[in-house]
C-alpha cells in the first residue's frame, strides 16, 4: 500500500517558467511532507518542507503547498533553471513514527 | 564540515553470502537511518537508530540487522544474500528523530548480487 504517490514519472518544461510537482497521501496522520530532490551517483538531497499545521512554505525558488481536504501537495519551482533538472521524491513522516515514507519520485527535465 | 559518509561505494557479493555497509553521520547528529533503493522506487525505510537504540524498523525480514555505536557511526548488516537485495543503500543522519528533522544522505552503497 502505497501511502505516498507521485502519479508523473517524468516532467519536462522550459527554463525560466515555472515547475509544479505533485504529490498525494492517504495517511492522515503524517506530521510533515518534505521534498528531497537527487542527482545520479548522489543520495537525495532535503529541498523544502512543511508541517501539516500550514498550507504553504517559501524558500527563494521553491514554495511547498498542502491542502489538507484534498490529502495533496505540490512543490513550485520558479524560474526552473538547468541545474534543477533531478529527480524529486516527496516524503512524509509523523513526529511520533520515526520512518519517512518516500514517493517514487519524478524525474524534471528544464530544456534550454 | 563532513557530510554523511558510507562505504564502501561499491560491492558486488554472490548469493548467500554476508554484507556489511558501514556510515559516519555528521557530526553532531545522533540519529541514523538506513533506506534501500531499487531502480524505479523511492528509498524504503529499512532501521532508524537514535542514541544507540533502535526507534524503527521498516518491512524488511530478520536478515537485515544494524547497529549504532557509541561515537554514532552505524552498521547495516545483511545476511543469506538474495538476488533480490541488489539496490542502492543509502543511510542518512539527522540531529534529533523525527519527520520535523530533516534527513541529510549519503552517497549510498551501491551492492549487487550475483
């Protein structure tokens, strides 16, 4: 049973426009949704996360949003830039569970 | 400063034979976690260890075992080889456990079994 599902193996979009991944979750209980992001021949590297009391989160480029109702969320990347092209794993965990629950991920590709 | 380091990097092992993948956490960092990647899928908790005691353990069966150390470095074990543990093993350390403290990974150890 998969708790965490990101349903687009793959993106493409131009450089300078904006990137949307999405992310959905059937377990109510998670505490926090973080997004990892992960280069070949390297581990997976912690972008952006938000707890489930919020509904959005900024860092420069990314900002992280979660609708609870809908059990969904979406990391946003803009301008994409070349060097954002990886693969980007959602993941949600609970502060009394000590596992992270990884998506499959989606790989983005930003073409010149 | 360091960033998690795991060795080897690399391991190719025959079919019942015995493994041990071993990582150094950050400095400072008193929690350990172990994840397996196959192509395709997103890493799958295997242990978490926090101050030296086991926190969790994913589904994986009694043929994977870990340990943390005192000074916080971790082993995972695995025993009886199946073609099947061929993956990507990545451990990752984090300052306290829990979902509100971010991972930090290495670069994984990548073992095959032939």
């Amino acid at each position: 049973d998969q708790q965490v599902k990101q349903n687009s193996p793959s993106l493409s979009v131009q450089e300078g426009r904006i990137s949307i991944l999405n992310c959905d979750y059937t377990n109510s209980m998670f505490d926090y949704f973080l997004w990892y992001k992960k280069y070949p021949a390297e581990g997976p590297t912690f972008l952006i996360s938000i707890s489930s009391i919020k509904d959005k989160n900024e860092d420069g480029r990314f900002t992280v949003f979660l609708n609870k109702s809908a059990k969904h969320l979406s990391l946003h990347i803009v301008p994409s830039q070349p060097g954002d092209s990886a693969v980007y794993f959602c993941a949600a965990g609970g502060n009394r569970d000590d596992k992270i629950i990884f998506g499959k991920g989606t790989r983005l590709h930003i073409l010149p | 400063d360091a960033g998690v380091t795991q060795s080897p990097t690399h391991l190719i092992k025959t079919r019942g034979q015995h493994v041990t993948l071993r990582c150094s956490p950050i400095s400072g960092h008193k929690s350990v976690s172990w994840y397996q990647q196959v192509l395709g899928q997103g890493p799958q908790f295997i242990f978490q260890y926090y101050e030296k005691e086991e926190r969790g353990r994913g589904n994986f069966p009694d043929r994977f075992s870990a340990r943390q150390f005192p000074n916080y470095s971790s082993e995972l074990n695995v025993n009886a080889l199946l073609l099947g543990d061929s993956a990507l093993y990545l451990c990752a350390s984090s300052l306290v456990a829990g979902a509100n403290s971010p991972l930090h990974f290495g670069n994984g150890t990548r073992l095959t079994v032939t």
